[in-house]
C-alpha cells in the first residue's frame, strides 16, 4: 500500500498513504494509456550519469512515514534508512522529491524527475509494465483487522458474520466483492481505524503492514485472516536503467541475510512483524 502509519490512528482522515498506495492500481489503466502519448523518458539516467551527478533522486508521496519520513523528526523509516546507506555506499546524496499523488508516481519517473521509486510502493501489473521492480523488500497481502471487544476473524464463516467496512473503488473493496463478501462501502479514506472505534463497522480489510503500524499505536487492534493472495512492496526504478536496478537488488538481497534486516523490520513494524510477514508470504 497508504494508511500513513503511527499518525494515521490520530483521526478519521487518517490513514491516505498507504490507502492510496493500494488504491494506486485504479490508475494502472490510465498509466498504461498515459504512456502510449510518450516515447521515452526526457531525462533517463542509469547509474554512472547518476554518480556523475552526486546525487539520487527518489520519488515519494507523502503519508508514510514507517516507510520514508519527509519530516525532520522521528526515525527516517524502512526505506529511506536503505537508501541513505546504499547512497553512501555509492558516494551519492540522497534527495527526496516529493510527488503529490500515487497516480502521479510512475508518470513523474517515466519523465526523468527522479531516479527510483521509494516509500512503500506496491508492486501491480500495470505497474511492472512501465517500470522494472527491485528485489522484494516486504510482502503485502490483505488481512482482516478487528478491534477489542470483537473477537479476532480467522474463518470465512466468522468472516460472513461481521460488519465489515471498506472505501468505495478501493482495492480492499474489490477484493472483497471477488471473496463475495458482503461489505459497508461508505467508509472515508482513510477511516477505517476509526470506524472499528466508533463500531460502526467489525472489521476491515487492510494490508499487513499497515495493520502491524495499527497495532504498534492502538493495543486493542487484532490482526486476523488473510484474504487473497499475497504481493510485494519493492523500488521502482525505470526500465532504462539496469545498472541502477542491478546494484539495489544485490544491495537488497544481501541485507536481507544480515541481523540488521529484522532489527529495521522491528524498529519500524513491532516485535510481532517478522512472523506475520512470513505468513502473509506463505
């Protein structure tokens, strides 16, 4: 997804970061028309221009600080803590730029503004057809989330017997007319934490990582069965560039086998995020 993390649980607009990053896919169709009216990228650099120049340009959208925090304050998330790394590693500053929407975030590196995709982005179809994708940083998939009274939903059948809540044209919402579960589509962007206090609905459908930044917030958020299959959250980088996308994905994939992997999966997601990642990609 985008559910912007710890401070999406502060009030009922809440929450449109990585909700947005999972309701991206609804302007796939438009992106894949969008690019029959450009050829190539004005601007498209591979990693020796980029060395070249010092810096590495990485677009993000606001909303999702566990993931890259635009702010001066607090921990700078998932993200942008490997970035500045693998930056310094290749004697480059990083530099934010940010991007004001999801839509926006794919077209914005088509045309040269920027080196990567970053902040927790979604890998789709229409995504992977304009862009090329680095190794794996975290799986996605969707999770049913309750709140204490409600008990935890770990069956279809307890499933069919709650109020569950989802936005209108969302992707949890089609998600949940694929599973032919009856739903309550009138919830805001981004409102769903608040509609599970308020009680107006049981249960929402959410992806694992913004469930597991609820729960670090709010105790009483339970996190219960997956519905549908599981995905991946990566940089996005342009086809034009190999080089750039050779280098993250060795970087990647080496710090995934070091101890510092599950301490940044800890720091940023809680103590339970290494095993309900695990579950969510089995």
């Amino acid at each position: 997804m985008r559910l912007g993390g710890i401070q999406a649980l502060s009030g009922a607009g809440a929450g449109s970061g990585v909700r947005e990053r999972h309701c991206a896919w609804l302007a796939g169709l438009a992106l894949i028309a969008w690019t029959g009216l450009v050829a190539t990228p004005a601007l498209g650099a591979d990693l020796p221009e980029i060395r070249k120049a010092g810096t590495l340009r990485v677009l993000v959208v606001d909303g999702s600080p566990a993931f890259f925090n635009l702010g001066s304050d607090g921990e700078p998330g998932l993200d942008k803590e490997i970035l500045e790394a693998f930056a310094r590693l290749h004697k480059l500053t990083l530099r934010a730029v940010e991007v004001p929407t999801w839509g926006a975030l794919v077209p914005w590196l088509l045309e040269g503004r920027g080196d990567l995709l970053g902040g927790g982005v979604t890998v789709t179809p229409a995504r992977a057809q304009l862009v090329d994708f680095s190794h794996e940083l975290l799986p996605t998939r969707n999770v049913i989330v309750t709140r204490k009274p409600k008990g935890v939903v770990e069956t279809m059948q307890q499933l069919r017997g709650v109020r569950v809540g989802a936005m209108r044209g969302s992707s949890m919402a089609e998600a949940l007319v694929a599973a032919e579960i009856p739903f309550d589509d009138g919830i805001a962007s981004g409102g769903g934490v608040a509609a599970l206090r308020k009680g107006t609905v049981e249960a929402i459908l959410s992806g694992i990582e913004d469930a597991l930044l609820y729960r670090q917030s709010d105790p009483a958020i339970q996190v219960g069965m997956f519905l549908g299959p599981s995905g991946s959250l990566a940089f996005g980088v342009r086809k034009d560039a190999p080089e750039l996308k050779r280098e993250l994905d060795s970087y990647v994939a080496n710090l995934r086998r070091t101890p510092t992997w599950n301490r940044l999966i800890v720091k940023y997601f809680g103590e339970a995020a290494p095993e309900l990642l695990k579950r969510a990609r089995e």
